[in-house]
C-alpha cells in the first residue's frame, strides 16, 4: 500500500551564528525576508504541498518560533479595536495555518540529531525536512514537487541542484544515474560530505529538501558521530543506501540561502521586486543607485 507524506519536520535548534549579533536574542528563523521570518515561508511551501502536521525542532531561547504561530490575543484586540482589518487578517491567517507540534533538541549534536528527535511524533510514516534556511522560490512549491515524485517511486528523495566550481566543497555531493523516463530523478549510488572539487563525484549538491522513510530513524540511532562529532544527517542516508533506494530530484524553482548574509540580502532583492505593492519603487530605487 502506498503511504502518503503527511508531516513535515523543521529543524530549527541552530545557533545562528553567522548573523550574530542579530541572532544573540532572536532565532535565526526569525529573521524577516521583506516582512517574514524564514521559516514561515518553509512553513506555507509544506501546507500547499498537502502537508497536515507541521513538528519544528527547536531549542532553547527558541520560544519566539511558537510564539509567532500561536494566537496573540491582545495584539488583535489591539487591530480590532483600530480598524486595522488588513493586518488583523493577515495576522490571523499566521496562527490559523495548520497543526503544529514542537519538540526540544537539549543539545546541539547536528542535523541528524535534531531529526531523530522527531521519531515518535513523525511515527512508521514517510515524511518530509526542510531547512528554514533554504527558501525556494518556485511556481510549484519544491516539496510538492518531491511529494509527487514520492508517490511515484516510494523511496526516500533528496533535492539537488547543480554548483560549479569550488562552491561545490560547500555542499554534500550525490552520486549515481538517471532513471530511464523520469528526467527529474536518478538513482543514489553513494554521497560525499563537502568534497574538494577534484574529489566530488558529480555537481549535484544536496538542498534543504528531503523526503525520507521512516527507516532512516534506526540508521540515526545506529551511526557514528561524523563531522564535528555530530550525527550527519547524510550519514545516516549512506547506511539507508544499504537497505534501500534513494534519489535524487532536481526541482523547479530558485534556492536561496538565507542562512548566508550574502544569501539573505540576494533573497531580500529578489522576494522585494516580485512584491506588486514594493517592486515598481524598489526597482526605481536599484535603477538610481550609482553601482
């Protein structure tokens, strides 16, 4: 019987120490892309993928995750009471957007730890990750793209993208085939953890999208601590590739690192001329600047 990927996990335990000292008191999922945090654009790519539970792996000194997709009360009395409806909507939509459940990562032991404490929420079912990080701009959400693909090979799915040149070093690097008549997959033979360049087997790097069985649970509590002494999530998909197939999936769309500084400020760019309501001025603004 085919299984359906119904929950998505958000690993959000991170320090944020790239954006320091932006992030010393505010999550780095938090951060507004034009004026929202991070995550809740992962967070909207899930649901219009179908997904129904939302489990964010946060830490402590992350409550303002929760907070931000709880109902705030006094703040929409507060729109009511001004007449503000726009924004009393807009703000009632955020807290209205799914079930979300939360569980605590108490140390920082890497993204293959912070996946494994999700198992008893996430349950004997396949499911999808997404890393706040990454932010997808695509006509058709990328984990719908993954979710369909899913339903047609019921394996586990890595999103991939092509990185040129030393870049590549940066990423976890897939190898393997195309599938025959499925021009978007191709089979995982092996992967290598930030490879130098003369050392990756291909240009396909892995991206913040995942689509995983629920196997991957036992490799996770089974495998040595990898990089940094902390449990790899690319390890824990190496001994998967034991027992079971696993693709990769070029998707449609644009990734945007917002974990990066140099990511974010592209991503702000970008988000800001698709704006109906911001892109006209801004893009006045860009075209005056003496560059």
């Amino acid at each position: 019987m085919k299984q359906k990927v119904r929950k998505a996990v958000f690993p959000a335990a991170g320090l944020g120490t790239r954006f320091l000292p932006a992030t010393k008191a505010i999550p780095k999922e938090m951060l507004a892309l034009v004026d929202k945090p991070i995550i809740q654009y992962g967070v909207e790519e899930a649901l219009a993928a179908g997904i129904e539970e939302i489990i964010i792996v946060t830490a402590r000194g992350k409550s303002a995750i929760e907070d931000h997709f709880d109902t705030s009360f006094e703040l929409e009395a507060s729109l009511e009471k001004k007449g503000k409806g726009e924004l009393l909507d807009l703000v009632r939509q955020v807290s209205a957007m799914g079930r979300l459940a939360y569980v605590r990562q108490s140390e920082a032991r890497g993204l293959g730890h912070a996946v494994l404490q999700a198992k008893d929420l996430v349950g004997d079912e396949p499911f999808a990750v997404l890393l706040p990080d990454d932010v997808i701009d695509a006509e058709t959400p990328c984990i719908h793209q993954m979710v369909e693909a899913y339903n047609d090979v019921q394996a586990s799915i890595l999103a991939t993208m092509v990185v040129e040149g030393p870049a590549i070093s940066a990423y976890g690097v897939l190898d393997g085939k195309p599938v025959d008549g499925k021009p978007k997959l191709f089979e995982v033979s092996g992967m290598v953890e930030k490879p130098k360049l003369e050392e990756a087997p291909s240009k396909n790097a892995i991206i913040g999208r995942y689509i995983l069985t629920p196997a991957i649970f036992a490799k996770l509590e089974t495998i040595e601590p990898g990089a940094g002494g902390e449990l790899q999530l690319t390890d824990g998909i190496k001994a998967l590739l034991g027992e079971e197939s696993v693709y990769g999936f070029s998707f449609d769309g644009v990734r945007h690192d917002a974990g990066d500084k140099q990511g974010m400020l592209q991503a702000m760019v970008d988000f800001t001329l698709k704006r109906d309501d911001l892109g006209p001025k801004f893009r006045e603004y860009l075209k005056g600047l003496s560059l």
